[in-house]
C-alpha cells in the first residue's frame, strides 16, 4: 500500500501556500525553526520532569512499597516509559508535527481517535500546570522562611487568597517567558535546571562521602537490584505505576519537533536521552538516600511517613549542613523550571489542534515578533491557573484526587500513540529485523502495558476508598474526575465535529500508512 497525500488546505493554512508540502501531508504552522539543538530539548525535557521535585515528594511512598528494592523498582518503572518513548521516535521520523499524539493517532486511526488521543494530552498538562504552580508557591513561602529565619513566612501559603494570588503571579510569569519563544525560555532553562542538577549532585556527593555518621546508615548492596527479591507482584505493580508519574514530561521533546534544526532526528533522540538521564538522576539519588537515610520508620528514615510529603526537607540539613537551604531553592527551582517548560506542551498542541481544523481558529494563531502560538500558550496559562484556583478553594483533597486521576489520562494517551505506532506501520513491520523490534514489539508492548495500568487503576479508583475517600453516589473521586475528563473530552468532540466538521471527515489529516522504507 502506498502512502497517501492530502491535497485540500488545512482550515488554518494560508493562503498561497502548499499543503502537501511536507511529507504525509503534515504542514508549517509558522513556528519558527531549527531554535533547539540537541542540549537544550534534552534540558527542556529535564526540567518538564523536574527530577527534584519529583524525588522530594515520590522517594519515601515508593520506598514504602518497595523497601531495599527500591533502584530495581526504578529501573522495572522505567521500562514502559522507554519502550513507549522509542514509537514517538519512529513516529516523529516519519512525521515531524507539533501535533505528536494527536496528529500521530489521527493519522494511523483517523479523527475521532486522533481527537480523543489530543484531548488526554492536553488535559494532562493543564492539570498538571496547576499541581506546580501550588507547589511553586508552597516553597516560595518555606524558602523565604529558611532565607530570613521566621517560620511564620512559610504558613502564609495555606492562606488561601494570598496562595491563590501568588499562583497566578508564577503563572503569568511562566506564560511571558514561553510567549517569547523557546530562545528566552532556553536560556531560563539552562539556568533554572544546571542550578538543580548542580544542588542534586552536591546532595548525592555529601550523602555517599558522610553515609557512614548517620546512625540509621545502610551499607550498598547489589541485591538492591535483585529483581527476584521482590516479594510481590504489586510491588511491580507500584513500579509501573510509579513510572507514569516519575518520569512522564520527556514527550515534551517531541513537541517541539518542528522548532529543532534536524527535528525528525534531534527530537526524537533528545526524548530516549532524556528518560535515560533521569533514569541515572533517580538510581543515584536513592542510593545515596537509602545509604544515609535507611528505610527505618522513625527519624529520617525513608519509611518514615511524616517524611513523605517532602523527603528532602528532613534530609537536607543532616547530609548538607550550612548548604540545606539551597536544597529548598532546587526544589523551588525545580517546580518553577517545569511549571514554565510545560506549557511548550499545551500550546502547540492546541495550535496543531487549531491548525488541522479540530480546535477554533484563533488557537492556531502565531505572534508576528516572536513565532509562537501566542492565544493558545495565553489560553493554557487562564485555563491551568483557574483550574488550581477553583480547586484549591473547594479542596485541596479534590486538586490531590485530580492529581491521582492525572495517571489515567497519561496512560490513555501514552498508550493510544504507542499502539497508534504499531498499527502505521503495519505494512512495514516485518520488512526487517529493525522494524519489527522499533514498530512493533516495543511499541505493543509498551502501549498494552500502560492500557493495563489504565484499566487496573480505574477499577481500583471506583472504590470510594481510593485516594483522599472521597465520593460522588457511592463513586470514588478519582474515578469520577479521571473518566470523567475523558469523557467531557468526547462530549466536546462532537461539538466540535459540528462546528468544524471538515477535520472529522478527514480533510485536513487523512489516515494513511507509509510505504516500505526505513528511516535514514
């Protein structure tokens, strides 16, 4: 089967200009290209996962599953993510667009899918901005209470108007630097990410080189990497589940495919070099813990559930001394770093929305002095911070259970593209040994894996039970707020399939299969 071109003009193209002129009828946007080498998606991709941040708040829940096999835990959570990251490269080499998910599943399985695959990504990222904007604001405060010694500073953040406001002032902040382009926020990233990377190395340096003074020490062990020491399969369960959590951001390298001199090659090694970056991040951070620290449950051992919140606030001054202090500003550089990275995401994937006629069409808008999708990254910034604002006013139990949801959302549209991989290039898959590995085996495997997840976490959630105990009739929140955002996203396609109906009958992105050739 050959491959097939589009011919008809996307509903945001301009006119005069030729829709057929990338391959597979994927077509500019006006972004402006070749601004990113490899360093910087591969920092950009960094600091969306926010290592850091991620570490304080998921080393001592994890340790609590898994206990001494908590590297092992690692390294099993890391495979899906590996395994799905190596389809958004085949795909990305064939089909370079802001779109990714949704242009990649829209062309392998045609609209109603693709539009439902760019749903979960976007409603994934706005979610998740609102969680590091609070997060943002909750070490701004401890921060400055460290800084000038008054503890009182760090209890303004539960004042809730005060908190509220500071959020929209990192929001805001966050939306300037990304509406001036991926040069501004390259430069805010380079700092923003050496500068935790820099205070994680110090950490780990001081926590392998004093490991021996602290009273709950543990010496290394290989056996932490034993996989048959184990004792459960919901240990593994946890791992996986873990995964979707620790190491979900790196797609965002894929997102700016069109922005990246050599996209089809740069962005798709940028997104495996970053998963395994932070895979060593992880492996060398909880080693140099689980030495220092132990997995007791009392003091500053890892088990110690009052630790949980915020591993590194009870670590730090015991391993750094003088120095915690910077420990809380990585921490705060961290969140702050990925609150601003992420709206890369977001954005152009409303603007590919936009641009192939699935979205209105001021999201498709680009800034005349900057070349970016200035409406939609606007757009993103209103929507993730009156998002945090209505839920932190009704609950901080709700935002938590949202954030719990948040894992549904990422395994449905991770998985869909996976999957979407295999079935593209279905007519090429067993033409080499290469592409049966690549097209395949590694994208089914990683998208049935993550389906897996999906479906069990959404069992799991009905029970009122899981996450905060919250209910809707008998419901659990979670499942609510997980399904349910999916399914407002379908309600929303068939308005949309109304207003802009010329998508949806595959005018502007055609499902196609390329022909039997490999990527150079």
């Amino acid at each position: 089967m050959t491959q097939t071109t589009r011919t008809s003009t996307p509903a945001s193209q301009p006119s005069g200009t030729d829709p057929a002129g990338s391959a597979h009828g994927i077509t500019a946007k006006g972004l402006k290209g070749g601004q990113l080498g490899l360093l910087a998606v591969v920092v950009l991709g960094i600091s969306t996962i926010a290592p850091a941040y991620t570490l304080t708040s998921a080393l001592g829940p994890t340790v609590n599953e898994a206990g001494l096999q908590l590297p092992v835990i690692f390294l099993i959570g890391f495979i899906p993510m590996i395994l799905v990251s190596l389809a958004y490269r085949e795909l990305n080499a064939d089909s370079p667009d802001s779109g990714t998910t949704f242009t990649w599943v829209t062309k392998a399985f045609g609209p109603w899918v693709g539009w439902m695959g760019g749903w979960g990504l976007l409603a994934a990222n706005i979610i998740v901005l609102s969680n590091l904007a609070g997060v943002a604001v909750d070490f701004f405060y401890l921060f400055l209470s460290q800084l000038t010694g008054a503890p009182e500073l760090a209890d303004l953040a539960a004042n809730k108007p005060l908190n509220v406001l500071t959020c929209f002032v990192f929001v805001a902040l966050a939306v300037w630097v990304s509406y001036r382009g991926l040069h501004t926020t390259k430069l805010v990233q380079y700092g923003l990410v050496g500068f935790q990377l820099l205070v994680l190395g110090l950490f780990v340096g001081m926590a392998f080189a004093n490991w021996s003074t602290s009273e709950t020490a543990i010496p290394f062990s290989w056996e932490w990497f034993d996989v048959t020491r184990i004792e459960t399969f919901g240990q593994i369960a946890a791992g996986i589940s873990l995964s979707i959590f620790v190491y979900w951001g790196w797609d965002v390298c894929l997102t700016v495919n069109e922005e990246t001199a050599n996209g089809k090659k740069t962005a798709g090694l940028a997104g495996t070099l970053t998963a395994v970056v932070v895979l060593g991040i992880y492996l060398l951070v909880s080693i140099a813990t689980m030495m220092f620290a132990g997995v007791g449950d009392t003091g500053i051992g890892l088990n110690n559930t009052e630790n949980h919140e915020n591993l590194f606030t009870a670590l730090a001054s015991p391993i750094m001394g003088p120095f915690a202090i910077l420990m809380s500003l990585a921490v705060l550089s961290s969140s702050a770093a990925s609150l601003q990275s992420t709206f890369t995401s977001p954005s152009r994937s409303l603007l590919a929305m936009a641009h192939y006629g699935a979205l209105p069409a001021p999201f498709s808008h680009i800034s005349k002095r900057f070349s970016t999708p200035g409406f939609a990254t606007v757009a993103a910034g209103i929507l993730s911070a009156g998002f945090y604002a209505v839920m932190h006013v009704i609950s901080e139990n709700v935002l938590n259970d949202t954030i719990l949801a948040l894992g549904l959302m990422i395994c449905f549209y991770y998985g869909l593209t996976a999957i979407a991989c295999a079935w593209y290039f279905r007519n090429s898959v067993f033409s080499s040994v290469r592409n049966f590995m690549l097209r395949l085996l590694c994208p089914v495997a990683g998208g049935v894996g993550l389906f897996v997840v999906f479906l069990q976490t959404a069992i799991d959630s009905w029970a009122p039970e899981f996450g905060s105990g919250s209910e809707v009739f008998g419901v659990g929140l979670v499942f609510v707020l997980g399904i349910g955002i999916l399914a407002l996203g379908a309600v929303l396609m068939v308005i949309m399939a109304r207003l802009r109906p010329g998508f949806f009958r595959g005018e502007t992105i055609r499902r196609d299969t390329p022909a039997l050739v490999v990527p150079e």
